[in-house]
C-alpha cells in the first residue's frame, strides 16, 4: 500500500492548535471532515475515541495512530498531523507524541486498514524519515516527504 493514495495532501497539519489527545484526534477528523472525506463526522470520531478508550494508539517512540471503523466513510481515509509541542498520549513507552497519524476506514474493509497501519509501522522504523516529519515546518513538506518516501 502507498499512503499517499490515502492520504490527500490538504488532511496534513502542521503544527496541530491542540495539546492534549482527544482534542487532538479531534482536530484531525475535523480536518477529515472539512475535505468532504466523512459521511458523519460525529460518528467517525466517536469510532476513534471508542478504540481510543480500549487501548492508547502511542504506539512509542513518539508516535500515534489513531485509528477507527466506521460506517461514515466508504473507503480508507487518513489524515496527519505534526505537533510542536509533544502531547501526552498515554503511550505504551509513557513518553508523549509529535507524529499522530489517524486512520477511518469502513467496518467491512479490514485488509486495507491493516495494511496501511502495517506500511506506517515500517515507515516510523526509519528513524532518519521519523525526525524529518517531527522537524517539518509545513504541512506540504510533510505531504512532499512522505510522497518522496513512498515513491522513491
């Protein structure tokens, strides 16, 4: 999977105005929203802070990625958000987050969400590609690396 076939580039934002995680996740499906990617916005964030709930997505090393299903969207959409200030997202490692990555994707439509969580996880494995995005001063620089990544 290329991200940045899920990915458009205005559902980038950096920084994010929020510092704490529900705002935050929040702001991104907002920003989902605003591109006309959300058939229910409210329902696609009650999915995401409902699996919030059940397990912090701080997967470590300064990531999130939130994620949820949802009837509210017909195909995987994605949006990201870069912060200034590192947000306390009750992270498994207990250190708090720069790169938040969120994911709505359909309720009958598990392969692609899976291989797009699986692609990023690879992705963040690349330390020098990870503080790029953390150091980004832009939202299309952080669409540009990550277009550059995925293509190259």
């Amino acid at each position: 999977m290329i991200l940045t076939q899920i990915l458009h580039a205005n559902c980038v934002k950096v920084p994010v105005d929020n510092k704490d995680k529900v705002a935050v996740i929040t702001e991104l499906v907002d920003l989902l929203d605003a591109n006309n990617l959300l058939s229910d916005r409210d329902l696609a964030l009650e999915a995401v802070l409902i699996r919030e709930r059940t397990r912090s997505t701080g997967t470590g090393a300064g990531i999130a990625i939130p994620h949820g299903k949802c009837k509210a969207v017909k195909e995987l959409v994605m949006a990201i958000g870069i912060a200034g200030d590192a947000i306390d997202f009750e992270s498994v490692d207990g250190k708090p987050v720069t790169i938040i990555i969120l994911l709505v994707s359909p309720i009958d439509q598990t392969g692609p969400h899976i291989q797009a969580l699986a692609r990023i996880s690879r992705l963040m494995l690349d330390e020098e590609f990870k503080q790029k995005l953390e150091k980004s001063a832009s939202s299309d620089e952080v669409y540009e690396l990550l277009n550059s990544k995925e293509n190259a």
